[in-house]
C-alpha cells in the first residue's frame, strides 16, 4: 500500500488534470450544500410567513428531500457506472439548482415540498458521482487528503448560503427574502459549462467501460464477499448522516427558540460553527490518511459525541454556549472527509458508483427520518433533547460499523469482482 510522505504537499503534487477534477468536484459539492442549508436556514422564516405551520411539517420537508436524495444517489451511481462520472456530475448540478429556483415559486407547504423532493434528486446524486469521480482520477497515496478537501466544500456552501440568509433578511422584507434566496440557487447550473470542458472521465473507468459484455448486474453488491461489506457501509452511513440532519436540518430552530437569538445573533453563531466545520473537514481529511480510515472515523465519531451533548442539553452560560459553537461545527463535520475515500476503497471499478451510491444514500434515506423524528419530538418536548438524543445515538452506530471494516489505506483500486 502506499503510504503518505510527511513531507509530500498533496496538491502540489497533483498534476493539471488531477486539480481541474479537484476543483469541478469542490464546487460541485460547495453549491450542493448552498442550496440544501438554503431550506434549514429559512424554516423560521417560512413559519413566520405562514408557508409551514410546524415543526413537524417543517422537518416532514427535509425528511422527504433527504429520501429522494438517497434514491437520487442510489441511481446517480448507477448510472455513473454505465454513463460515466465526469457526465452524471454534469446532469446531477443541472438538476439540483434548477429545482431550487423553482422553490421560489411555491405558493404553499405542498408545492414546497415537491419541489424540494425533486430537488433531492439531485443533491443525492452529485455527492455519489462526484467522490467516485475524485477517488478513481486522484493517485492512491493522497487520495484520502484530496477527496477529504473536497468534502470541506460543504462548508464553503453552507457559509455562502448563510452569507446570503443574513443579505436577504436584512435588505428585503421576510416575504420577499426567502423568495430570492431560493431563486439564487440556479447559480451552480453555470458550473457545468465549465464542467464539460475541462473534466475528462478517469482512466481506470474508460479501460473498463470498454468491456460492456463483462459488466456485471449492479446487484453484485449484494452478492458473494461484497454482501458483508455493503451491509455494514450502509448502516455506518446511517449513523453518519442520521447524526449530521438530526443536528444541522433544526439547528438555525433550536438557536432562535431555545437560545433566543435574533437573525444576526443567528448568522454569528453559524458562522462560528461553519469555521469550526471548514476546520474540521481539513482536519478529517489529513486523519485519514495519518491514522487511516477505520481509526479517524471511531476518533471523529467519539469526539462528535461528547461536543453535541452538551451543546444541545445544558443550559451553558451565552459566552460558553458561544465558544462551544466552534468545535461543535469541526467535530460534527470531520468525520465525512474519511467516509469518501473508505467507500471508494471497498469495491471494484464496475461495482464502485452501484456499492459507493446504495451504501451513502441508503444511509441518507435511514437518515431522513431524523428530521421528522425530530420535529415530531420537538414539538412535544424540548428540541435541545429530541437533537441529543437522535445524534447521540447515530454517532455510536457510526463508531461500531467502522470498527467492522478492514483496513484500506494507500489501497490501490481494483478492477475485478472476483
């Protein structure tokens, strides 16, 4: 296996085509959060402008989007393996922006909801196409690092979106504000311009694209060795995902009813959180690669679990709550930047997008109902208490699952399902 050098600088090392791949799939996943975190920012909003009328109707929303991404991923896999990375990712940015726009135009709950289901489509599948593409373009020995840089753009996209929440509200009226706040979201449908023309499929798909008559059923992940190994993937994703929507889909909701904060008190603290996530991935990223992917997902899993506790629980003074805000973003982030490079390391070329898609996304579908279950429990009890104890429980799955797989760092990737 191939080990990382201390002193190897990662992306200096990448050649050009390594760095335009990079940059397409940072961008893609940047703009994939802007325009997710877009909804979470606005649920105050929209029940104060009387779109939603609940907690739980709000948290029906992002359960239902985060199920269609999970189909959207599954079949953006898929079809990644019989059409090609570099083009799903194309399609996948295409579709999750327009439905975004389109979220401007809803006039109720409903329309709302339909829309950001279809949207779901798409967000689910970029993800999945988007690390396939950088895992098999990027050369074994960093691939943990740049892969793991690129989950931090969800952190740049989720800062843009609050930059923009916090633009909007303050300049236009509540009723017209979360109107163009969703309408900016068609912004990453650019992207794929530059997309098409700079970003080549990798090598090791284009050899094997070739032998269309030896391509086996994506159902092949379910078969033989690769059963054990998609089932334990699949419920680590859950964990990982569960945790993050449980805590992030109400956050904005548990800062302004529970802590009380105005919108600028607001868009602060989530700042501070953001830096703290941005941090995180990097961090998760060179952990990865350090200790290697079973080890840096038990320690980003653990770490999870002391921080969200008692942030969303105790009554902590506002200079503590505040301060806790940073690390709270860095530990509950980290952990996605090994889950990319693990996935792509369990399966072979032909099954990879079919085992990395069904894996992440059936764990986002699990996952979805966190939202609901908070919202439903939210409205009954304290919503500090239903974040706890639907995160606390994911990140312990999160840490028993990675504990069940082999070890693959510096893996070099294969080709064969034999």
């Amino acid at each position: 296996m191939a080990e990382p050098r201390a002193d190897e600088h990662w992306y200096r090392s990448m050649v050009p085509r390594e760095r335009r791949t990079f940059w397409a799939c940072f961008g893609g996943w940047a703009t994939d959060a802007m325009d997710v975190q877009i909804y979470s920012l606005l649920i105050p909003v929209l029940l104060t402008v009387g779109v939603l009328s609940s907690n739980a109707e709000a948290g029906l929303i992002g359960t239902v989007t985060l199920l269609c991404s999970a189909v959207g991923g599954w079949a953006g896999g898929v079809l990644a393996d019989r059409f090609g990375r570099a083009l799903m990712l194309q399609v996948t940015v295409l579709w999750f922006s327009v439905f975004t726009l389109l979220c401007a135009f809803a006039q109720d709950a409903t329309q709302l909801l339909v829309f950001r289901g279809l949207m779901g489509f798409g967000f689910g599948g970029e993800w999945a196409v988007g690390a396939i593409l950088m895992g098999e373009t990027v050369r074994a020995r960093f691939r943990g690092r740049a892969v793991g840089t690129v989950q931090s753009g969800w952190a740049v996209g989720w800062g843009l979106a609050v930059a923009l929440f916090v633009l909007t509200q303050t300049l236009l009226p509540p009723e017209t504000a979360w109107r163009v706040l969703f309408a900016l979201g068609v912004l990453p449908a650019l992207g794929v311009f530059w997309i098409r023309r700079h970003v080549p499929e990798p090598d090791v798909y284009v050899r094997h694209a070739d032998r269309r008559e030896d391509r086996p059923s994506f159902l092949g992940i379910f078969r033989g060795g690769l059963l054990r190994t998609t089932l334990v993937c699949a419920l680590l994703c859950t964990g990982a995902q569960g945790g993050y929507y449980a805590l992030t889909t109400f956050l904005p909701q548990f800062l302004r009813t529970a802590r009380g904060l105005d919108v600028l008190g607001l868009g602060g603290t989530l700042l501070l959180v953001i830096v703290g996530a941005l941090a995180g991935y990097l961090f998760g990223a060179w952990l990865t690669d350090r200790l290697g992917r079973r080890p840096a997902l038990v320690v980003c899993a653990v770490a999870a679990f002391v921080i969200v506790l008692p942030f969303t629980l105790l009554d902590l003074p506002t200079p503590v709550f505040t301060a806790l805000a940073l690390p709270l973003g860095f530990v509950s982030s980290a952990y996605f930047s090994g889950l990319g490079p693990l996935l792509t390391e369990q399966y072979p070329t032909e099954l990879r997008g079919s085992g990395q898609g069904f894996c992440y996304n059936f764990g986002r579908g699990i996952g979805a109902l966190f939202p609901l279950l908070v919202g439903l429990l939210a409205d009954a009890i304290s919503i500090g208490v239903a974040i706890a104890l639907f995160a606390g429980i994911a990140y312990l799955v999160m840490a028993g699952c990675a504990l069940l797989l082999p070890e693959t760092r510096g893996a070099e990737l294969t080709g064969s399902a034999s």
